[in-house]
C-alpha cells in the first residue's frame, strides 16, 4: 500500500481553509496534520523550507506548498462539481482575480485586520481600500449568482475565506455595509455543511502525534 497524501494545515489560515475546501470537494484523500504556526513541527519544515500552510505532500513525495496550486491539483484529479469551470473557459481572467485577491487585496486585509504588526499603517485607509474590492464583488453578485458566474467555483472558495477575515476584524463594521449580495452569499457559505466540515477542530500533530483521515 502506498504512503498517505499528508496535509499540513491550521485551521484559521484562509490559504489552508481554501485547500481544505478544494480536497474536500474533489473527494481526494489526505492525513491532516494540524500545526500551531508558533511552534512549527521539524517534518513540516523538512517537508517546506518556507513554512508556511497548506502545504500537501503527496504520496509519491512531491510537495505542493502553495494554496492555489493545492486546489488546481486536488481538483485536476477530481472535480464533481465542476469547480475548474470558469477557469477553463475564462483562464485569463481567473488568473487576474486570483493576482489581485492574493496580493491587493490581501495587502489591504493585513494592514486593516492585523494593523499593530506594521509601523506607521493607517488602518481606516487600508480599510478603505480592501472594501472597494468587496464593493465590486457585491456588484458582480447583483448580476450573476457566484464570483465564479452560474454556480460557485474555484473563485468562490478561493476568496470567500479572505471576505470572512476581513468581516471579522469588525463584523458591525461589515454588516452595515451596503454589500447585500456579499453578505448573504458570505453567510450562505459559512453556513454551508461543507465550510462547516473543513472546519471541525484537531488536536495539533506535534503534540500528540496525532492525524487525521480528512
Ligand atoms: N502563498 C501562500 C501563503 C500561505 C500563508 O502565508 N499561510 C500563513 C498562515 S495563514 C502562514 O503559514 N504563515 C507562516 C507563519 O505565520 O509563520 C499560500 O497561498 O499557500
């Protein structure tokens, strides 16, 4: 029998929650190790010099250490609902939203949610310009039911868990926007049986030793 695919994840990371969300819906099968970012485990730093979660080693001992290119995999090896769609007849575009969603706007996200850890950061600004971003997805939901278009896809779970921080770092602040697309297909999908099973809570591998059939 051949070695497990290993999954190292944190369960709040959004770029692990993304992965988890695309090996869950592929159905591919992976051992999850959770990791406390403050005390990364050896194998894991053996596994990834750059240390930082999802990172996927499959069986074969190939390391897949970036976010995105975890769902392309797991979803190239099995996608039943389609979630690869939009890119496949849009590509140019999913790549551009991906670009500006991992770099623009989580620029602006780090500097509202997380503004002590800067210097010299105003958080109102930065605030600012994440919500004009959320403001065009509002927009686009308005016409069309998913970011992905017809039916949610990689877009979707690719962005919504960086639109539930940035709710998070001031859920009055958020909800009094006028963004009720958003809004509701932000609740829609943390209400949803599949966001709620990738976040199901596991004791941290380097203490017990512990992983998890996911
Ligand atoms: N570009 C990477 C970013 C992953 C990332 O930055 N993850 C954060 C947690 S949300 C991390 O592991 N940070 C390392 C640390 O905090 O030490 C990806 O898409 O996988």
């Amino acid at each position: 029998m051949s070695n497990p695919a290993i999954l190292w994840s944190f369960r709040r990371c959004p770029y692990a929650m993304r992965a988890r969300l695309a090996i869950k819906a592929s159905g591919f099968s992976v051992r999850l190790r959770e990791i406390v970012l403050r005390d990364k485990p050896a194998p894991f730093l053996a596994a990834s010099v750059k240390g930082t979660v999802p990172v996927l080693v499959l069986p074969e001992g190939r390391v897949i250490d970036e976010s995105l290119d975890v769902m392309f995999h797991v979803l190239g090896v099995n996608d039943p609902q389609g979630w690869l769609d939009i890119y496949h007849t849009d590509t140019s575009f999913v790549e551009a939203e991906l670009d500006v969603l991992d770099h623009q706007f989580k620029h602006h996200l780090d500097r509202y949610k997380y503004a002590t850890r800067y210097d010299d950061v105003d958080e109102t600004e930065h605030r600012t310009k994440g919500a004009a971003f959320l403001a065009k997805w509002n927009d686009r939901l308005q016409n069309q039911p998913a970011l992905s278009g017809d039916r949610i896809g990689l877009l979707d779970f690719a962005t919504l868990p960086f639109i539930r921080q940035f709710r998070i770092a001031d859920p009055t602040w958020f909800d009094a926007q006028d963004w009720p697309h958003l809004q509701a297909h932000l609740h829609q999908f943390l209400d949803s049986p599949l966001f709620l099973s990738v976040m199901e809570k596991y004791k941290p591998w380097a203490e017990t030793g512990d992983e998890y059939a996911f």
